[in-house]
C-alpha cells in the first residue's frame, strides 16, 4: 500500500514547544523603578499601607459615629450607636480585602451611610471615598458607575421613605445624601482615572511578557527547523555517499580484471573525497564562529550524475526525461535532486537483487513530477526511515505532494510531485 502524505502544513509542522517558558519578568522585561521614595515603599509593603488607611478611616468615622443617638429616646438610641460603632469597626477591617473583593467594604460604607441618614447624622462618610477608589481600581470602571448609581439610589430611597414616614426632615436627608454624592464621586473619578492607566500598564506589561515567550517559541522551533534540515542534508550525504562505496569496493574485490578493480577503487576514492567536501561543510554551520555561515543548503547531485554514480557501481539504472526541460527554482532544483539521490540509495541499498532500476522525469507546465521505480525491493513500505521521512518533509516545504510504498508485480515505487509556483514556499 502506498503511503502518501500531502501538502497539508499540519503533516510537516515540528512538534510544537511547550508555551509554559520560564521568564524572570524583572529581567527579561528590565522594568523601571517604580517612581518616588513612598511608592516604592508601599507597593514592597501593602498591609502597612492597608492599616494607615484602616486608622484613618476608623478615626475620622468613629467619632461621628458615636454621636448618631442624638435626638433619639433610649433604648433604641444606645443599639443605633452600637450597631453604627460596630458597623464602622467592620466596614475598616473591611478595607484590608479591598484588593481582592472591593465590593465589600463598598457595600458595608453605603450601609454605615444609610445607618447615619437614620441618626441624623450630616456629611458622608470619608469611608465611601476610600471604598469607590477600591471598587474603580481593583474591579472596574463599568463596577465602579453601576456600583455608585446603585447605593446612591438606594440611599436616595431610603432617606426619602424616612422624609415621607415624618421621621427624618428634609434638610437632613438631603445633607447626607449630598455628602455621599461628593465623597462617591471624588473616589469614583479618581478611582476610574487611576484604576484605567493601572489596567493599561498591566495590559502593557503583560503583552511584552507574551512577546518574550514567543520570542523564545520561536528561536526553539527555528533552531528545531534547522537541525531537522542539517540532519536531512547530512543523511543524504552520508547515506548515498557510503552506498556507492560499499557497491565500488564490493565489485573491485569480487572481480579479478586488475583494470577494472582499479576503475572501481579510483571512483571509490572520488566519492568519497566527494563525501568528505559536503560533509565539511555541513559540519561548518554547526561551528560556533564569528565567520559568517551560509544556512542555504549545500548543492546537491544532479539526477544525471546521481544516475551515473549508480551505473559506475553497476546497477541496472536507467534515467527517463519527458516534456520540456525548464530552468526550475533553486530550492525546487535542490528538492529534486534530492529526491532522485535518495530514491536511487534506497533501491541500491535494499533491491540488490533488481533488475531494472527506473528514474523518469517530468517536466509539465505547472509542476515537474520525478517517479523512481524498481522491482527488487525487500523492505515494507509501512516503515519508512529517516531518508524517507527526510523526503516527506522536503516535498512538504516545496508545497508538493509524495507516494511511497510497493506496488503490484512485486515493485516499489517512489513519486513526488513539486509545483513550479512557489510564492508561498
């Protein structure tokens, strides 16, 4: 059965680096400092700077809060004050998880806000200006508007329910309402102001992050990229190349005409001063040098001395070309060459027993079609090896389509097709 692989790009991709890449974000990114002394201090030391807001805050609402029983009989007066003093003390401790829930001392200072609206108690609470800048910060801008129309219109109900219940007068409901608007608004703006530049640098931040880590994807699959290619040219080089050599020194030691064994052992020496050429210069772009290095891959054997080479070593090799010859690409030029050099090995090295080794070009208007066919092949064709895989990629990267595999009579054959328009190669 004749194995075929397509032009599909997820048959040739390598296999994909993980995208988990360790990056030290303070050097890769090599960040500024922070700007200002209290800054920095405050960004390496966030509890302190939650407990000075917490005392602040507690400070400047404790004590008008334990005045809200003012004007209200006992006992009710003595639970309001009780439940405004805990209310205060809950709504501080609060502030410490402002980072992570924002929306909860949010919901506790409106809360202590309505608790004052009841005691008549005028102003706002400066807790509401630290919670909107929490909640426009550490949530959202889009939070931080719903959020304050939400419990500003609650309030506003709330105190109008007390104005038409005769319990709270109007000046009053209206002087707490308008402290909370003002307090809200100041922490909202500021919170909205700051909490978008902090949301832009973090974006900022961590797009670069991303971009460190594709960097490094992509130095990892260049370098994969270019062993695979090192390690294709290699192969061909090597695997031909000790081929021929083996059949040459075979044949010179099997036959007893002197002439002819010297004929053989001459072509045996030239190929592998060959050999030896190609490989140094392989080998050179795995040097680490100053000297600038080619990455273009070396020129390999055209189909007519690869064909040649074989007939020297005595094979039953004949090269067929068909329609009319055009001067092709460079990389088509090499692929080709490539393929007819690897078709040609393996018949040589796994049909000795063939009597007719086949290589037929084709050259069309739109592609040119190479076709390798010989009838003593001993290996299956389920189990390709690394030439082969070789192929598979190179006819990848050209855009082309390959069949491998054994066909009927007991033959193998090998055929590639490589279209002669390669914008996208």
């Amino acid at each position: 059965m004749i194995t075929t692989r397509s032009r599909s790009a997820s048959d040739r991709a390598p296999a994909r680096a993980s995208a988990r890449v360790s990056v030290r974000d303070d050097e890769e990114l090599r960040l500024p400092r922070p700007p200002g002394v209290f800054r920095r201090f405050w960004a390496r030391h966030p509890v302190v700077g939650d407990a000075v807001i917490a005392l602040l805050c507690l400070f400047l609402t404790l004590t008008p809060a334990s005045s809200v029983r003012t004007g209200i009989p006992d006992p009710a007066g003595i639970v309001l004050s009780i439940i405004a003093l805990a209310g205060v003390l809950a709504a501080c401790v609060a502030l410490f998880w402002r980072r992570r829930h924002p929306l909860v001392p949010f919901v506790l200072s409106f809360a202590l806000q309505a608790l004052f609206v009841v005691g008549i108690l005028p102003g706002g609470t400066p807790l509401i200006l630290v919670t909107t800048y929490a909640l426009a910060v550490y949530g959202s801008s889009r939070a931080a508007w719903i959020g304050f129309g939400v419990a500003l219109g609650a309030l506003v109900v709330w105190g109008g329910a007390f104005v038409l219940a005769g319990g709270l007068g109007f000046a009053d409901a209206a002087n707490a309402v308008i402290g909370a608007v003002i307090f809200g608004l100041i922490g909202t703006l500021i919170g909205v102001n700051v909490g978008g530049r902090k949301r832009y640098l973090d974006a900022i931040i961590d797009r670069s992050r991303q971009l460190l880590v594709e960097r490094d994807q992509q130095a990892q699959l260049a370098a994969a990229a270019e062993r695979a290619r090192i390690a294709r040219e290699m192969h061909d080089i090597v695997s031909h190349s000790l081929t021929v050599i083996v059949a040459l020194s075979e044949g010179a030691a099997a036959t007893a005409d002197r002439e002819q064994a010297r004929v053989a052992s001459t072509a045996t020496a030239q190929t592998a001063r060959t050999a030896l050429t190609e490989m140094r210069a392989m080998l050179g772009v795995l040097r680490d040098d100053t000297s600038p290095l080619p990455l273009a891959p070396l020129t390999a054997p055209s189909p007519e001395e690869t064909v040649a080479a074989a007939q020297r070593a005595g094979y039953p090799i004949s090269l067929t070309a068909s329609g009319t010859p055009v001067t092709l690409s460079a990389p088509i030029d090499h692929a080709l060459s490539r393929i007819v050099q690897e078709g040609v090995t393996n018949a040589m090295r796994h049909a000795p027993s063939a009597t007719a080794i086949t290589v037929r070009v084709e050259h069309r208007a739109d592609a040119v079609s190479v076709e390798i066919v010989n009838d003593g092949a001993t290996v299956p064709g389920d189990s390709p090896g690394f030439g082969l895989r070789g192929l598979d990629e190179r006819v990848a990267h050209m855009r082309g389509t390959i069949a491998h595999g054994p066909v009927d009579g007991g033959r193998w054959m090998l055929r590639a097709e490589l279209p002669l328009t390669q914008e996208d190669a």
